[in-house]
C-alpha cells in the first residue's frame, strides 16, 4: 500500500509540475510573487458563530509547509499530522538550476525515498525513484513529441507491480483552459483512467474530473464504474492576488450508492514573502 501511496504522488507531481511547462514552482502551488513560505491547513468544514472552525483538522489532508527560495524554487516540504506534529520532510537539491534530487524522510529523519531527474539541456527527460534500501522501484521516462509519460514500477504492490503505465496529456485548443491526462495500462492490468484540470482564467486550477472503469475486481467489484470530480471555491485573497481561503468539494458517481457533491475541507494558506 505504501508504494502505491507514493506512486499516485508521483504521477500528481509529474502531470501538475512538468519541468518543460513551467519556469518554476510557484505557478504549480498558484502562487505569485516573491513567496518564501507557504503553510496550507486543512479543517473539518464547520462554522461557529459564523465563521470557519480552525480548532478540528482533517481527518484527510495532512497540514503542509512549503519554502522557496527567492527564485521561486521549490526547497523543502514539511508535511504535519494533528497539531504540528512532523510526519515527514521532502529536500530538493538543484544544480546549473535544475532540479536533481528529491529526498524523502519520515517524521523521524529516515530516508523513504530518493527521486533522481536527468535532463537533456534543461529539458526534463528522465527520472528514477528508489526505495529506503536504495533500490529502484519506478522509472518515468518522458516524450514531449507524443505528449507522453511512461511510467514503470516494478515494486508497486499489487495490482501495480512489474506494470508500465503510459500517460498522455492532450491540451484542448493548444491552451491550459482544460487539460485532459489519459493513463494507459500494460501487462497485468486492463484499466483506463482519464483526467481532465479546468483552470480558471487567473491560472488557478478550479475542477479535477476523474473518470475510471474498472473492468477487472481490482479494487472495486467486478463491472463497478466510477466519476469523481474535485471543485475548488476560491474565499479570499491577500495583496499579492493568491488565495488564502478556499472549500473543497468532492462528488462521487458511480453505480454504488454515492452521486451527491459533498463540502469535504475548508482550507486555509497563510503566505510569508520575501
């Protein structure tokens, strides 16, 4: 479970934060200006006396510290379970001003993972993710003439094990209004997932549409068809134009016993800058 954990991760980094797309990390968090830290909470969707309650954190989104440096770069992510407590750290190192190496530890200072990128000139073209024992458990190879990410794990966990995963990003009318990602299965698996991002005109990223069928009792039943769409409602800003209140939603259809949009988190950002 636990690299299958990291594998949905991996892909999340991979489609939102593609080295050939952008210039550095802030526009991948939404964020403008010379941001240093940016620490995200996320709470039980409650009001008292009618403002949100910032007393109960949720139960599905660990609490994030994010810090750049004044280029924008992203340096460490420190991820917080309940009240501050340190549940692991992400450390990037660069050189010639790419990013080659990201580092992964848990609350306690252990190495989880350690993720290496090559580049041909700066443009992104390989990366190489190996486990706690040093030894490799996914290869991400990208093709920017197809619009194509191959992606092989080999220690995965069932039903990802010893599997290649081809994904292919298809941008309606040459723009990022709408982003559309379909994932394609090999060996084992007979499985096709497709995402669609719908960004707002600000860049910010306001619906995720998550279609899969499952046409194997992998982790659902035999036959079992599912929708999930994530929205995003932008509150409030700061000075600099970058939110600092937003609820998420989350709607499930499928043909089980779900179709109905439901407040999952308020979320809240406070922003320091340089």
């Amino acid at each position: 479970m636990k690299k299958i954990i990291v594998l949905i991760v991996v892909l999340i980094a991979v489609f939102g934060c593609s080295e050939k797309n952008i210039k550095n990390d802030l526009s991948s968090y939404g964020l403008r200006g010379k941001v240093k830290t940016c620490f995200v909470r996320y709470y039980e969707p409650e009001k008292k006396f009618g403002e949100w309650d910032t007393t109960k954190l949720s139960c599905y989104q660990d609490s994030e510290m994010v810090t750049f440096d004044k280029n924008g770069n992203i340096q460490t992510i420190e991820y917080y379970e309940g009240d501050y407590e340190l549940k692991g750290k992400v450390v990037f190192k660069y050189a010639n001003g790419l990013k080659t190496e990201q580092i992964s530890y848990d609350g306690d200072g252990r190495l989880e993972e350690k993720v290496i990128s090559e580049y041909l000139g700066d443009t992104l073209i390989k990366q190489t993710s190996y486990d706690e024992k040093n030894e490799i458990f996914i290869k991400t190879t990208y093709d920017y003439l197809s619009d194509s990410i191959v992606l092989e794990c080999s220690s995965c966990g069932t039903p990802y094990e010893n599997t290649k995963r081809i994904s292919k990003i298809f941008l309606k009318d040459g723009n990022k209004a709408m982003e559309i990602v379909r994932f394609y299965y090999e060996n084992k698996i007979d499985l096709r997932d497709s995402v669609r991002y719908h960004y707002d005109a600000n860049g910010l990223l306001g619906l995720v549409e998550s279609f899969t069928e499952h046409e194997e009792p992998l982790l659902f039943q035999n036959g079992t068809k599912d929708t999930t769409t994530h929205r995003s409602e932008y509150m409030e800003y700061d000075k600099k134009g970058n939110w600092t209140q937003k609820l998420f939603y989350v709607y499930r259809s499928s043909n089980l016993d779900y179709n109905k949009e439901r407040l999952q988190n308020y979320v809240s950002r406070k922003i320091a800058y340089y």
